[in-house]
C-alpha cells in the first residue's frame, strides 16, 4: 500500500486539524460507548479525555513510531461490571475502576519486560501469517453485526426503518465515493464527507417527517441539544469540566477492603492476557500496511508498555481501560495517512472536546444509522486487511486450510468462553484456536516457507 502521509511526514497544520477530527469521528462512537454500557454515573466526557491522554502516553512509550489510537476497552465490560457489583457504594466501584486498570496494565508491564529479554521471535513462530492473517480479518467480522444493527436505527424512535438504511446507505456511499475518485484533499477525508451526507440527508427526512407526523422518517434525536439550553446560556453551559473517575474514587476508599481488591484482581487480570493476544493482533494489521514491523522497531515491549501505561492513566480519568483501536487501524488503511502527528492530534482534541459541552453534545446526536453506514467501511478494511495476510499462504495444504477455517468458523460463529465473571471474547478464542491447531498440524510434510 502506497501512502500519502507516511508515519514521520508531517501534515500542513490545517491539514493536520481536519484529518485529527477524522480520526476522532472514527474511535468516537465506541469510545463513549462504554461509560454508556456501564452507567452508574459514568461521564462519557472523561472517557473521552481519558481516551486523549491514555493515547498521548502510548505515542510517548511508542516514540512516536506507531500510528495508532487508544480507545476504551469493550473487553473489559464485564471487569468494569464486577468492579461496581462488588463495590458496597458506587464511589467505591470507582476506586475498583482506577484499582482493575492499574492490574491490567501491571501485567503488561509485566510481559513487556519479559519480551524485552527474550525478544519478539517466538511470537512471528506461534503466530505465523496462517494465524494472525484469518485473525484480524475477524477481528472486522465480528463487528459486522454492531455495524447492520446500526445502519437499520432510528436515533429518534430507536425503531428499524428502511429510511435509516437509506441515510446509512449514503453515509457509506460518501465514504466510499470520496476515498475512491475525490481529489487529493477529499481523499483524505472520506468518513467526514460520509457523516455530513448522511446527517444531512437525516436532517432533511426527520423535517419532512416531523412535519407530516410520518415517524418512519424522524431519524435525528435534535433532544440533547435542546435539553443542553433548556435552563438558558451561561458558561457552564459551553464549558466544563468533566466528571472524573478520580475525583469521585476519593470519596469511595474509605468503603473498599482487602476482599474486594481481590474480587477486582481476579475480574481484570485474566482478561489482559485475552487483550494480549489482541495487542499483537492490532499490531501484525497496522504493521502490514505501514510496511515496517511495530513489533520489532519500537518493539513489542514498547507497545505494550504504551499500551498498559496509557490503560492506567486512561481509567485514572475515565474509569475505562484503554486499548488500540481497530477503527483507528481502519481509518489509517483508507485515508493512507499514517501520520503520527495525525494521532497526537486527534489525542489533543479529545481532551479539549471533552471540556466543550456543545461539541460533545452535537456529535452525539450523529445518528446511529450514519455510524453504522461509516463502519461497514471501517470495519471491513479491518476484515480485508486480514484477508490479504492470507494472500500469499499456499492453500493447496490441508494443514493450512484447516487452521484459517477453524479461526474464521469459530470467530464468526461468536464461539466465546466464559468463566464466572471472566469472559474470553470470540476473537481471543478464535485465535487460542487457530494457534493449537496450527500446532497439531505442524508435522504434516510440506513446504513450511509458506507459513514463516
């Protein structure tokens, strides 16, 4: 893949603010997602300034080497669950929040020293392009249901109506037509050209629809904007500051004990092991289309040293663990810009967004259809970036057609692995799959060249 911006080349700086939005739009929606899913008072603000500073420090450890944003974490749903069920008040499941992210990222901290003493070998020998290829092209399947799920949604009624596939459907189109015959500029800024079609397009149904009383076509949700100024304008009203999980965790450490940073240990750390296997996953993809491998320069350790560290200062603000961003990966692979500068800046505007309430609150009226005609662009380039790993692998050997279907089988089917209150996700299962087999089969005599 020929890019335009390749990761040192540095963007003229309106060029650089544009294309940092877009990577924004891209990672926003999953981002704030999360404190959505986990309630009790989550602020999706501060995931989103979480999410900024935990990406900063991951450029940092990374040495600005690694085109990636850091996002919040839906592996760790069901830790961020347990940490507030377990918690006898909901300050002190704050302090579980900031207490599970300081575990996770040990434990990559962990790791990450270990690699850096026997070095990244043994990862390119248990997960060879057999593996990983058919792995980060499920990573993109997996999502594909959220993405159609999207696309079929009224955010107004929360109905599925064949006027939100429209607007979804132009949404995708923009995208598409945009990064496939738009001029040198508009290349650049296919998924800001898609959203305005379709929120455009959104617009005008939900008028036509609101005037005729035809609910069908009432797509947007214009309900946060007007209840941001119900009480009038003043400068709290365009500015705050968000609601961080550290400021509400001290008021919660009187409440926690030994027995709950316990519960805390067994509901994160398992779970970073399962993420683990995902870092590399993410890293093998954006390494194949940047054409150098992260896992040797800066080096696997560093990644995830970036990676574990940017966790913990992500959740310290936000509450949710951070981890690299597949949409991110995506948004890299269709714009072609790789630019780390791009990163920083996208960084920079979510913690300054994260302070501006009108901002914050307009992007969230973006309708759930648009995001999901978006994604399905998004997230097959994730599907098909995997799939061209496959490309040069030898598939007259049975031995390898047998791990590539067993991945894709188990990770599209959704086969996933649950423990208690530990679940290991469709993608780590298909890989820990995928890498026995792989193994099972190694003896079989062929040409292995093909799978190095």
């Amino acid at each position: 893949m020929k890019l335009i911006y390749k990761v040192e080349d540095k963007p003229q700086f309106h060029q650089l603010v544009i294309f940092a939005f877009q990577q924004l739009l891209a990672i926003m929606a999953a981002t704030i997602a999360v404190p959505l899913i986990i309630k009790n008072g989550m602020n999706t603000a501060a995931a989103l300034f979480g999410a900024g500073v935990g990406t900063l420090v991951y450029v940092a450890f990374t040495r600005k080497k690694s085109p990636v944003f850091l996002g919040s974490s839906f592996a760790f749903i069901g830790s961020m669950s347990a940490a507030f069920a377990g918690a006898t008040t909901v300050a002190a499941g704050y302090v579980g929040l900031i207490i599970g992210a300081a575990f996770a990222g040990l434990v990559y901290v962990v790791i990450a020293l270990f690699i850096e003493r026997i070095g990244v070998d043994w990862v390119n020998r248990i997960m060879p392009p057999v593996v990983i290829g058919p792995t980060v092209a499920i990573i993109g399947l997996s999502l594909a249901a959220n993405a159609v799920g999207d696309l079929q949604t009224s955010s107004l009624t929360g109905a599925r109506t064949q006027f939100a596939v429209l607007v979804g459907i132009i949404a995708l189109i923009g995208v598409m037509l945009a990064s496939t015959y738009g001029k040198s500029y508009a290349k650049m800024i296919p998924f800001i050209i898609g959203i305005l079609a379709g929120y455009i397009v959104a617009a005008i149904l939900t008028f036509i629809g609101v005037q005729t009383g035809y609910e069908p076509m009432q797509i947007l949700n214009y309900q946060p904007i007007v209840d941001l100024f119900a009480n009038g304008v003043s400068f709290s009203t365009f500015f705050k500051i968000p609601d961080f999980t550290f400021v509400t965790a001290l008021e919660g450490i009187k409440d926690i004990d030994f027995g709950y940073i316990g519960t805390i240990a067994v509901a994160y750390i398992p779970v970073s092991f399962v993420v683990f296997a995902e870092h590399i996953a993410d890293h093998k993809n954006i390494s194949s289309i940047i054409e150098r491998d992260l896992l040797k320069d800066p080096g696997l350790d560093r990644t995830l040293l970036g990676d574990g560290v940017g966790s913990m200062v992500g959740a310290f603000f936000g509450g949710c663990p951070n981890t690299t961003y597949g949409e991110s990966v995506a948004c890299v692979a269709i714009t072609k810009n790789a630019s780390v500068l791009t990163i920083i800046g996208a960084a920079l505007e979510c913690i300054l967004i994260s302070f501006f309430t009108p901002f914050v609150t307009f992007i969230s009226t973006i309708p759930a259809c648009v995001m999901g005609g978006v994604c399905m662009a998004l997230y097959g380039f994730i599907a098909v970036s995997g799939l061209k790993m496959v490309q040069k692998i030898d598939l007259d050997h049975n031995k390898n057609l047998f791990v590539i279907s067993s991945i894709l089988i188990s990770g599209i089917g959704g086969l996933s692995l649950s423990f208690g209150k530990i679940t290991i996700t469709s993608v780590a299962c298909a890989l820990i799959l995928g890498i026995i087999v792989n193994k099972l089969l190694s003896k079989e005599p062929e040409n292995t060249e093909e799978n190095q």
